[in-house]
C-alpha cells in the first residue's frame, strides 16, 4: 500500500472510512481533535461540564454563564499521533457586573513537525487552522444560549494552494442546584449543533449535534468531584455514526487534581475505543492540566498527550 505522506490526509485516513476520505474535508479533522488537557483528561467530555471556563469555547460557550469567574486566558500544546501537534489558545470575558453574558475568542493550529518527502516538498507543512469568536447569554434563570461563529483555513498538499470556509455552532445549557450538600451541588445539561456550514475545498465538515450532561459534587472546601457524559452525533452520511464519552474528576486539598474517563466509538467511522487519564495542579487563578490517552496499538489516539495552562478570575 502507497505510505501517506500528510499528516492532514493521514488524520484524515484515520479519523475517517476509505469511502469517505473524499467527501469530507481532510484539513477539517482539526475540528474532532479536543485540544485542551482538562477535557481530554475525561475523554473529551464537556458539552454540559461547567467548570472549565478558559476552554469552553471548544465544547459549549453557553456553560460559562454559570461560571464564577469573569475572565481568563488558556493555552494548550497536543501532540497527536506521531509528528503531528496541536496548539490552541482562548479567552473570554464577561459583560456586566452579574456576568450573565460575555465573549470569547479562540485559535487552532494544526501543523505536522516532521515531513519525509521529495526534495521538492521537504520544506512544506501541511496545516490548518482555526479562528472563532463566541457570544453567549444567560437567556432565564437556568437557561443559557451560545453562537460561535469560526473561520477555517487549510492548506494539505504542497501544490495546491490554501483553501478557506466558514462554520457557526449553535449551544445551550441547561444548569440547576440540588439541596444535597448544603445546595453546593449542581447538575447541568448541554446540547449543541457544530461545524455547520459550507464545504471546504469540496470537502465536507464533520458537522455534529452534542447532548451532554455533567454532576458537581463539592464534598467540602478541600474535596470536589464532578462527573460528565457526552453523546455525539456526526451528522455526513460517509461517517455518520454515535460516539460518546463519559468521565470524571477529583479535586483533593484544594490543589491537586486527578481524571480519568473513557471514550466509545467506531473504529471503521472515527478513532473507535480508548481510555484517557489526567492531572493536574491549581493555585488559584492558575491551573495546569496534563492528560495522556490509553489507546491500543495500532489506534491513532495511542500515545497521545496534551498540557494545558489557564488563568481565570
């Protein structure tokens, strides 16, 4: 068999079927890649997670109207597969004094380290990238609404030029406290609708809808779990299938963190099965994220790792 030689084509080849690798947009698959540690740390979960403000924008902006914080900064680094890296960064901050609504702007960058090629193409890169900015609003008293709009660019093959398009999501959030743990606790539901919009270089875009839900547990001052639920469905007929993840958290004396989570798919449609765990560290307003995937061999995910620092207050 022919050796791919784009990181593009090969995330591409692997994140889709054969008979779909020409239908759906190869520089897209920067879209289905989680680029923050504290979600990958859980398996990708986060449509209806509040907690992870300075990355929301990835997962569902609607969960931040339920945040305490009112601004913050995040950067991330993946490194996806072999040679291929991943760089993402986002910000928010929140109008008015009840921080029911704000903003947030984001960027992806998809770029492969290392390429082994012809002398002519030695020196190319196959990338794409990514800008988004978000608008949400804290529409009733549980009720939160988002619309991302996001602009793509992708470049694959040293002798075509770059190719562009844009997408919106559409988000909401669900969020209600419980009377259990002196009313401390908390249970949300997320949904969303992503990456719709026109092709990229005739190549369609991974569109999805989302429904996710999350738990918080704040046990005490010292001691919090909380735990989240994606189920996701990609909506092109060449790849069209459900995949899920579910996972969960443990903050311990108020500065170490551990996750660990699982993500369901299919392996003839997407990147199919494997475990993901976590780490991390805050002192507030700063927190560091690392998470590593357990994949079996021969799976894309194996191997995978991703840090993530972020400041939120």
């Amino acid at each position: 068999m022919k050796r791919i030689k784009y990181p593009l084509l090969l995330l591409a080849a692997v994140l889709l079927p054969g008979t779909a690798l020409a239908q759906v947009a190869p520089g897209a698959t920067i879209l289905q890649l989680t680029p923050d540690a504290r979600s990958a740390g859980m398996a990708g979960t986060g449509l209806g997670m509040v907690g992870n403000a300075s990355a929301a924008i990835f997962h569902n902006p609607s969960t931040l109207a339920f945040t305490p914080e009112m601004m913050g900064v995040s950067y991330s680094y993946s490194s996806f597969g072999t040679d291929n890296t991943l760089q993402a960064a986002s910000a928010f901050y929140k109008i008015g004094r009840e921080g029911k609504q704000g903003v947030m702007a984001a960027y992806r960058h998809l770029r492969e380290s290392r390429y082994a090629g012809e002398a002519s193409t030695d020196n190319f890169h196959p990338r794409a990238w990514d800008l988004e900015a978000a608008y949400f609003n804290n529409v009733a008293n549980h009720l939160s609404l988002a619309l991302t709009f996001r602009y793509l660019h992708a470049r694959t093959l040293p002798d075509l030029g770059s190719k562009g398009t844009v997408a919106f999501d559409l988000g909401a959030t669900y969020h209600r406290n419980m009377r259990y743990l002196d009313g401390m606790s908390s249970w949300s539901v997320g949904f969303q609708a992503a990456n719709l919009g026109p092709k990229l270089d005739g190549g369609k875009l991974p569109a999805r809808l989302g429904l996710g839900g999350g738990v918080d547990l704040p046990f005490s001052m010292e001691h919090r779990v909380q735990v989240g639920v994606d189920l996701d469905y990609l909506l092109p007929s060449e790849i069209r299938h459900l995949q899920a993840g579910i996972g969960a958290e443990y903050y311990f004396l108020s500065y170490g963190v551990v996750r660990a989570g699982y993500r369901f798919g299919d392996k003839e449609k997407g990147a199919g099965n494997y475990g993901t765990v976590g780490c991390g560290f805050v002192y507030l307003p700063l927190t560091l994220n690392f998470s590593y995937a357990l994949a079996s061999r021969g799976s894309f995910m194996r191997d995978t790792w991703q840090i993530s620092v972020a400041v939120a207050l």
